[in-house]
C-alpha cells in the first residue's frame, strides 16, 4: 500500500533529515514510528503527503510515486489519507460539528451527507453531546477526539497522527490511543509518530525506530527501545 | 462544477471579505475613488465632443444676394454650388423669409422695425447657406464662390453681395479646442493608469492580509484535499466583491452630483445635461464603472492568490 524506497531528505543548509530509508506498509497495519525530536518522523510524514519532496528515492501510495502526481492530482492523494496533529489544528471561530463540517466541504460533500455523518463520526469519538462547543470549552482530550473525527469522516485508507498524545495527560493518552486501535480494527492503516514508551508498549503493534534520519530498528512486535 | 461547490466559494468569499472589514474598507475607498475619475472622464469625454461637435455645426458659408438678383440666377449658382465635391448641404432662404427671421430677431427693438417700414420694400436679399463636408473646405467653397463673383463683375453687376465664411481663424480656434480636449483626455488617461496602479497596489496587499488570515482554514484545506480552485477562488471572489461594491458606491455619488450639476452646467456645456445623460445611458455607466471595477479587483485578487497561497 505505502512504499518508501531509498529515500532521501537533505535541506539546502545540508542538514540531513532523511537517508536512505525504505520500508513498506500493508492495509490495515497499525505502525508506530518512534525515536528522538530530529530523528526524521515528521519528514517522512511531510513526503507521503506530497508537502516535500525526496531528494533521492521515491515514495509510493498504492503504486504511484506521489511526488510524480500534477498538482491538480495532489488533492486527490490528501483525500486518501487523514491526518491528526499534537496541535489539533482545529478553527477556533467554528463548533466542533462546524470543524468537521469544514472538512467535508472542503472535499466536496453534499450537504445531506454532512448533516447525517458529522453527529455519526462525533458519536464515535464519544463527543455527540458537545457538538455546539467551541474548541476553548474543550478539554485538550476532547480537541484532539474533534481532530480525530475529522481526519476519519471522510473514511482515508490511512490515517496519519503525528505525536498525537504529546499535549495529552495520561488519560487522555489512553482514551485517544483506543480510538486510534478502534479506527484500525475497523480497516483503517494507521501510522502513528510518538515519543510515549507507554503508549508503544500497550500496543504490542509493528514499531519502525529511527535515528538522526535512518531506520534502526523494525520490530513486527515492537516496544520501545532507544 | 457542482451548483453546490459555487455557493461554497460564494459564502467563503463573502466571509472573507466581511472578516476584514476595515482592510476591505481601504480596498474599497480607493477603488471608488478610481473609478469616481473614470465617471468624470467618461462624462468629460461626452460634454467636450458635444460642445465641439456643436461648434462643427455652427460653422458655414452664407452667401448674400443683392436684391436685384433673379430667382434663375440664384438657382444657377445653387445648381452650380451642389455641384462641388466638397459641399454636403444648400440651402435656399429667399428674402422674404430672411425679413421675416429679421423682423423675429428684432421685434422688441421698434427703431429698426420703424426703419424698415419706413423704406416700404424689403432691403435684405435672398441667402444662400452651404454646409461643407469637412470642416477644412469651407476655404475652398468660399474662394469658388469669389471667383464667381468677380467673373459676374466684369460684365453686369455681380448678383452676389457678400460672402461670409467660417475663416482659417474661426478653424485655428476650432483646433486649438480640439487639441485642449484631446491634451485633457490624455491627461484623464494617465491620471487613471496611475490610479489603477494603485488600487491594484492596495488591493492586492488587502487580499495578501486576508490569505494570512485565513491560513488556518487554507491548511486545513489543503490537508483534507481540497482542491487548488476551491481553495483559491473564495479570495477571487473577495476581490470581486471590492469592484462590485466600489462600482455600487461610485455610481450612487454620481447620482446627486450629476442632478446638482445638471441644470447649473447646461447652458455652457454644449447644451447637455449631465443629469439626464446619466440616466439615459446609465446602462453604459453601470457597465463601464462595475465592469472597471470587477476587472481590477479580479486583477488583484489573482495576482495576490498566485504569489501567496501556494497549494
């Protein structure tokens, strides 16, 4: 499904982001990337969604090279792939059925689509009751679920969530980490970046351990080692 | 495209636009502004060629008969006169008509009319008044016209009394108002080129503001896979919006200003009154002024969207 093929990443200070690094993923895998502030996880996000390209190498989503993809087809590749941010990256101006709505818009939904998915996806994130809340009457747990029921209404084939539990208090960590093994056991690929050891370990899922831009490590069953 | 995808980019732009209130209002001020002096330069346009045209109209050449001129011998020098490749019009006033246009002309002046009907026959003779083609041959007309009567003034008294012509210093006027007219167009032309400039200076930096304000959104978007156009188009339809609204207001001001003016102005301008001009071809204003309007704010918009939201 995803393939990463001897890629590359240097910047033009020479800093190196990325080196050689390849590995493949499968539907419905649940993978975490783990490994130090600067080890590369957010890069490789940026290139599966086509933000930044390689230097060398190639990366493939179900066998197309994205960074071969025009421009007017980029859209298309983001609407396969949900994404899920440590900052939530929620409107602070719009309701949390009005951030998912948002999103639907944006892709294009028809209006009675919106109307009956929204109240559907924010059941599954246990928020049904607080759909009128702005995020600021949010608790730090409840925005990232918000985030969560956006990345997945408009049902990607992958969900991206990167350091997702980094501005969350243990309980919340937990709560957002079921959600994320919920998601995946209904289908959904997960790739998941982290620095939690506690998180890796309660998930006994693949873990892909990177170092100052390679990979060191790619356990099938993994923990976290560093 | 999607009836629904439209009202979206519609009610993005719309949001936009009403976010930025203040900043879209300095759009708008300036845009007005510009499009206050294409108003003023379409009308400024319209009274100068009325005001020359009317003075074409004035110029002719009038010839005077003597009295004792015969009706054939005026027919001949009519006959002979349309003949001319340069004269578009004659026409024949024969001296009963001008005394009466006299008697009209100097009714409330009783020493004159006295006057004439003292003399107990009618003192004015037959004219003649021809219309040139172009308003440089009215020379050639009236050198014909000399010759002829100098040719009649070698053998019987010449028929023809008088020749008043529109002269070279008439013309020279003429010219010099028309290259004033033409100096005032090409100075309103660089007045609005530079105005231009500067509302699409203004506009594009409003517009710059408002992407930045919306880079939330505009990440968002891009993230769930929005497309370039419907990301793009809501700021397209800001700037829109600022033309629309400016042409809007610039044409509500012309209203009461061209009603004041209208009949204060009439008399010296050429006999048109700005008011009704106004509202006999509002369509073209409307046209004109929303049009420049919609096209600059376009312009800008597209220029802004290009350099800063990059997809």
């Amino acid at each position: 499904m995803i393939y990463f093929d001897r890629v590359s990443k240097v910047y033009a200070d020479s800093s190196v982001a990325l080196e050689d690094v390849s590995f493949s993923v499968e539907p419905g895998e649940f993978i975490s990337f783990v490994g130090h502030s600067g080890a590369g996880k957010t890069t490789l996000v940026k290139m599966l969604l086509a933000e930044e390209r390689p230097t060398s190498g190639a990366v493939f989503f179900e066998s197309v090279n994205v960074h071969d993809l025009p421009l007017h087809r980029i859209n298309h590749l983001r609407r396969k792939i949900g994404t899920v941010f440590q900052d939530f990256r929620l409107l602070p101006q719009k309701t949390a059925y009005e951030n998912i709505a948002f999103a639907m818009e944006a892709s294009g939904r028809p209006e009675e689509e919106i109307r009956s998915d929204v109240p559907h996806v924010l059941e599954l994130v246990d928020l049904g009751e607080k759909m009128n809340h702005f995020p600021g009457q949010l608790s730090g747990g409840e925005q990232q679920r918000v985030a969560i029921a956006r990345a997945i209404v408009n049902q990607p084939d992958v969900i991206i969530a990167d350091e997702p539990t980094g501005n969350l208090d243990p309980v919340n960590t937990f709560e957002i980490v079921q959600i994320l093994k919920k998601i995946n056991d209904l289908g959904t690929t997960i790739l998941l970046t982290t620095h939690n050891k506690g998180v890796i370990d309660a998930l006994k899922k693949r873990v892909i351990t990177m170092d100052r831009g390679h990979v060191i490590r790619d356990d099938r069953e993994g923990r976290y080692i560093l | 495209m999607d009836w629904i995808v439209i009202k979206r980019i519609f009610r993005a732009g719309f949001l936009d636009f009403w976010r930025n209130g203040f900043v879209s209002l300095a759009s708008i001020l300036v845009m007005t502004v510009t499009l206050f002096v294409v108003g003023v330069t379409i009308f400024a346009g319209v009274i100068l060629d009325s005001t020359l045209s009317d003075l074409r109209d004035k110029a002719d050449v009038n010839v005077y008969f003597t009295t004792t001129a015969s009706q054939g011998q005026i027919s001949q020098l009519q006959t002979q006169v349309q003949a001319l490749p340069q004269v578009a019009a004659v026409q024949f006033i024969s001296s009963s008509d001008e005394l009466a246009t006299f008697r009209a002309k100097h009714q409330n002046d009783q020493l004159t009319l006295q006057a004439l009907d003292e003399l107990g026959t009618n003192p004015l003779g037959a004219v003649l008044n021809i219309k040139a083609k172009d308003i440089s041959q009215y020379g050639a007309i009236a050198q014909f016209l000399e010759q002829q009567q100098a040719l009649s003034a070698n053998g019987a008294p010449s028929v023809i009394d008088k020749v008043n012509y529109f002269d070279a210093e008439h013309q020279q006027a003429l010219t010099k108002l028309e290259d004033i007219t033409n100096s005032a167009q090409r100075l309103g032309l660089i007045i609005i080129a530079i105005l231009i400039f500067t509302t699409i200076a203004i506009s594009f930096n409003t517009l710059r503001l408002a992407i930045y304000t919306s880079r939330d959104e505009i990440q968002i978007m891009r993230l769930v896979g929005a497309g370039a156009f419907y990301i793009r188009a809501p700021f397209m339809v800001e700037g829109v919006f600022y033309g629309l609204v400016a042409g809007l207001t610039t044409l509500l001001l012309f209203y009461p200003l061209t009603w004041w003016m209208g009949n204060a102005t009439q008399d010296f301008l050429g006999g048109i009154n700005v008011f009704s001009y106004y509202l006999s071809h509002f369509g073209l204003f409307f046209l004109a002024i929303v049009g420049t309007g919609v096209v600059l704010g376009g312009v800008a918009s597209f220029l802004a969207v290009r350099r800063y939201l990059k997809i």
